[in-house]
C-alpha cells in the first residue's frame, strides 16, 4: 500500500513552515512524526496534495518549563516525555499516559502535538490535555493566539488550527505539590485503538478539600470529552467513596461509543464508569489519600 | 512525478538517490541501498518487523516514515550487527535460545533489542515483554525471545569490564 503521490516540502524554520501552508492552503498538511498521517496516507484516507516537512524545524523541538506551563513543541516525540526523569518526578498523569500511547517503538516518532491536532476519537493526548487544562499555541495570519483545549478540540479530526494555520506548542500548566494524575486504559493489545481510557487530574487545598479536578474520557464519543458534571461534584468536597462512585457516575451519561469488535456500547459506557473511578482513587492514592 | 533528491548514511555508508516523494524508507533501504534484511510485514505500523535505528539509538518503523524524513539522518539495519560475520551477541542469543522459527519477525526484534539494551543494559523481564511490545511474532510465544534478551544482556554487561580488565 503505497500513499499517493504528492509534493513534499522541507522546511526548516516556522516562518518557512508557515509560508508554505499559506501558499498551499487546503491542498496541504503537516507532516510531523507521522505515526497516524502515514497509516491513514497509505489506506488513502488521507491524499494531501502537499506534505510540508516541520521535523527538520529543530527549534520546534522542546520540552521546558517557563512561566508555570510544561512547553511542549510541535515535533518532541512522545518518547522525549516518557524517558525524561524530570517529568516522571512531576508529572504522575503525563508520566503514565507516556507509557501506554500506541508502542514503544510509534513513541519515538510520534508527537504530543501532532497527536492532539490529529485528534482522533480515541486519542490518549487530547484526554490528557483536557483532564490538565492544556492550551495550544497557533500561529495564524495575525500572528500567534492561545487556544484553549475545550475550544481547540472541535470534532473528530477537526480542531481550532484553521487552513494555512499551524499549530506551534501544547502548554500544560506545571502542577503544584498537591495535585497529582492518573491515566486509565483498557485496551485489546497493545498499539491497538483503546477500548476506552480515561484522564484524572486532581489538586487539593490544604484542609484536604477538593481544589481543582480535571477529568476526561476518551474512546467513548467523537472526541475526547470533559467530563465537567464529574468535575463540578468533585470541586469543594473531602474526598469519599461515596463521592468518587457518585462522580464516576457522571461519565457514562455523556459517553456516546460506537459498538465494535472491542465491545459493545453498553459495556464501553460502563468502563467509562469504572475507570473514571479507578482514575480518581489513584490520583487520590498518589496525594495520600485512600478514600 | 513528485520525486526528490534523498540521501541518508545507511549503516555507515551514504546512500543517495533521487525517488518519489512517496517513498517509504523500508522500500529505500531495500531497493536502493540492497539491504534485504528489513522486512515489510503488516504494512500498517502494527507488526514492528520493518523497525531499523534512526540516528544510532532510536527506534522507528521504517513502513511508517518516509524515505525524505530520514534525509540527513544516519539509519541503522540488522545487516550491521555482525561485522565479519560475528555475531551480535543478540543474535547469537537468538540462535542460543531458539528466539526465532520462521525469522520473518527477527529483523525488527534485534534492532528493538538493540535500542532496548542501549536505553536500559539490564532490563527486567517486564520491561524487556514492554520494551517488545511493538513487535509481533506468531511462532514463538514471545518467551524465548525474552530469554535471547536476557542472555544477551548479561553477556554484553560481562564483556564491558572483561575488556577494561584487560
């Protein structure tokens, strides 16, 4: 299975990247690590006209953090966060959903940004940039913007980067000492679509109150979803098992799966349930607490 | 024809021809620089047995990248793991343990282990089974393939000091 032919352009700075998706419009798109764009260029579902190259763009590859965000550029590989023992320190939600993203061998060219703007229904980043309030930075004709995650995801492979736009970095806020994550996935084989996973992000105030929780499901709609009811019954309470079922429960009202031979509807639904719950117990584990 | 000037340092040596911008870099490494061993399995990213070195340590399915990506970058294939005809210390490990029956997937398994032994000389059995994890085999089992990887771990970790004893 051969891709069909098309144009491909080097480029080796933003500006050289940006003008070429200007010029070129709806006829390209940006090749980045490639992990799904190839695969999907090969069953030709996908025929750009135009591949504009950003991998040689080394300035487009980082992984820093500055001004309270962990700023992520658009060609770091998946790999770079997985074996960085800084973010393992840190960052409990990044650190598990970097080990189980597709394989290990996809994680060495494979990106977070390119990820997240593929935004595919089953996506492991989009999950984890909703459950983190990430924000993605776009560079436009008027120069550049930062888009919220909500905002940014807009439908399946559709997102807020707009023809001859470009998406430059994902800014995730650092998380302080008292807020930690998990990542929940169930998932036939490995490298193979999830059957459904789910986010959990949570901080706490010093009185052992729920701060802030960021919780999202993913393989279980069109997109990866917020889970925001969840989030609302979390914020302000002493976390309890009653309180965490009550919260899981929120997740299978807005899940919308398709059946397929990894379940059926019924059962993905209620693993939404199951590993909202188990997301949080963990993330409150992490922080010391066993509800 | 979309075609472009391509030039990469397969296993030392630079490879340079100009090809269809489509081009995978399996296809390259096989039709244009003759280097039979990296073999095209699932054609999907699933099967790991296409998988070379890019840049001396990371490993990547050649199916999935195009040869244009790796323009400038150094590759590495299992052809180059037994210089004279010694073996790698993984492939004789392979042979050792019987971690192969048909081969097809052998290729993409060293070059794994290779990356794998690199990142992490002495793997547990857990991380070796994850550190495979992209890889499929359908004769083996997987077990002796993790028994090939252990035993290639302690001896290559053996044969650092043994040579700075000498």
């Amino acid at each position: 299975m051969f891709p069909a032919s098309f144009e491909y352009l080097r480029t080796h700075s933003p500006d050289e990247a940006f003008a070429a998706l200007q010029q070129h419009g709806s006829e390209a798109r940006v090749l980045a690590g490639g992990q799904s764009l190839i695969p999907a260029m090969r069953y030709r579902l996908a025929r750009p006209a135009v591949l504009v190259d950003i991998n040689p763009i080394k300035e487009l590859e980082f992984l820093k953090e500055e001004n309270g965000f962990l700023r992520i550029g658009a060609t770091t590989r998946d790999a770079a966060l997985e074996f960085a023992p800084w973010i393992l320190e840190r960052y409990s939600l990044i650190t598990a959903v970097s080990k189980v993203v597709a394989d290990p061998i996809v994680r060495h060219m494979g990106t977070v940004v390119g990820s997240v703007c593929h935004n595919d229904p089953a996506g492991d980043w989009t999950a984890t940039s909703l459950a983190s309030r990430a924000v993605m930075v776009v560079r436009g004709k008027n120069g550049l913007r930062e888009v919220p995650i909500d905002q940014f995801l807009v439908d399946s492979y559709t997102t807020a980067v707009e023809e001859g736009e470009m998406a430059l970095e994902l800014k995730i806020p650092i998380p302080d000492a008292h807020t930690q994550g998990s990542y929940q996935k169930i998932e036939r084989k490995v490298g193979d679509y999830a059957t459904c996973a789910a986010a959990v992000q949570i901080s706490l105030n010093s009185d052992g109150t729920i701060r802030q929780a960021g919780i999202a499901i993913t393989a279980a709609g069109p997109i990866a979803m917020r889970v925001a009811a969840a989030e609302a019954m979390l914020v302000g309470q002493k976390p309890t098992l009653e309180l965490i079922k009550a919260a899981a429960a929120e997740a299978p009202k807005i899940a919308s799966p398709n059946a397929d031979q990894r379940g059926s509807a019924e059962y993905k639904k209620d693993m939404t349930r199951v590993l909202v719950g188990r997301g949080i117990t963990e993330a409150l584990q992490r922080l010391g607490v066993n509800a | 024809m979309n075609e472009i000037p391509v030039s990469i340092k397969i296993n030392g040596k630079q490879v340079t021809a100009t090809v269809e911008s489509r081009t995978l870099l399996v296809h390259f490494i096989r039709e244009q620089a003759g280097l039979t061993g990296t073999h095209v399995g699932c054609d999907s990213s699933s099967c790991g047995v296409c998988t070379v070195l890019l840049d001396g340590d990371k490993p990547v399915k050649s199916c999935t990248m195009f040869a244009a990506m790796a323009h400038g970058h150094e590759v590495t294939t299992v052809e180059s793991l037994a210089p004279g005809g010694v073996l790698h210390p993984l492939q004789q490990a392979f042979w050792d343990q019987h971690g192969l029956q048909c081969g097809y997937c052998t290729p993409g398994m060293l070059m794994t282990s290779v990356a794998l032994l690199k990142h992490n000389p002495n793997p547990t059995e857990h991380e070796i089974r994850e550190g495979l994890s992209g890889n499929l085999c359908r004769c083996t089992g997987y077990n002796n393939i993790v028994k090939s990887v252990q035993q290639a771990a302690g001896v290559m970790s053996q044969a650092i000091p043994a040579a700075a004893d000498d």
